[in-house]
C-alpha cells in the first residue's frame, strides 16, 4: 500500500461524495476571510447556484475565473466561513508551495453533471 495514502474509504463511502462540474458565476476578493481567498457564486445546473469560498488567490485573479468550468463536492453541509455560508468544496491540487491549481473538466460540459 501507497504511505503517501492517509485514509481508505470504503466503496460506500466514496458513493456518498457527491460531485458536480459548475461554472463560477461571480468572482471577487474576500476581504473578511483570514487567510487569502475569493467569495464566488458556481452554478451548478439543475443542483442550482452555490456560494463558496476558496483559496485561490496565488493563482487566479477573479476576473480570470468568470465563466470558468470547475468540479466541487456539493453535498458538504454548508459551513460559515467569515460571514458567509460556504455551500460547496471547489476542488484542486495543492502545489509544493501550497498554491490551489483548480481541477476543470478538458473540455465544456453541462453544469450539475455528475463526477463519477
């Protein structure tokens, strides 16, 4: 086994994450959160419009992120951050510098698509 691995998840546990291509809507500074990041509202399609935040600001500017395609968990329970309520997990891979490179799709697809 992989020691770069630190949890297993079991079958059922990965099939409970439930994850979905969005587009991000609206980008901007996060100026109350504590560290770094952009406030931004994803729209996922059928699942509907989420807020979130995330820590992308090494990066990204938020003018570059308007219409960009990205994949997020969307069944986390919604969780305060500063003074908003976060709604979805954006996801990415975390550089050696802790620098977020977001995961897109390769290509445009339908918002609320599923990750399987």
């Amino acid at each position: 086994m992989d020691k770069k691995i630190s949890n297993e998840l079991s079958w059922s546990d990965f099939t409970k994450v439930e994850m979905r291509i969005g587009t991000i809507l609206e980008a901007e500074v996060f100026e109350e959160a504590i560290n770094p990041a952009y406030k931004m509202i994803i729209d996922f399609g059928v699942v509907g419009k989420r807020k979130t935040s995330a820590q992308i600001t090494d990066l990204y500017s938020p003018e570059e992120l308007i219409g960009k395609q990205v994949v997020a968990v969307v069944n986390f329970p919604p969780k305060q951050i500063a003074n908003i309520m976060s709604e979805c997990l954006v996801l990415g891979g975390i550089g050696p510098n802790k620098e977020i490179t977001l995961i897109q799709p390769e290509r445009s697809i339908e918002n609320g698509t599923k990750i399987g």
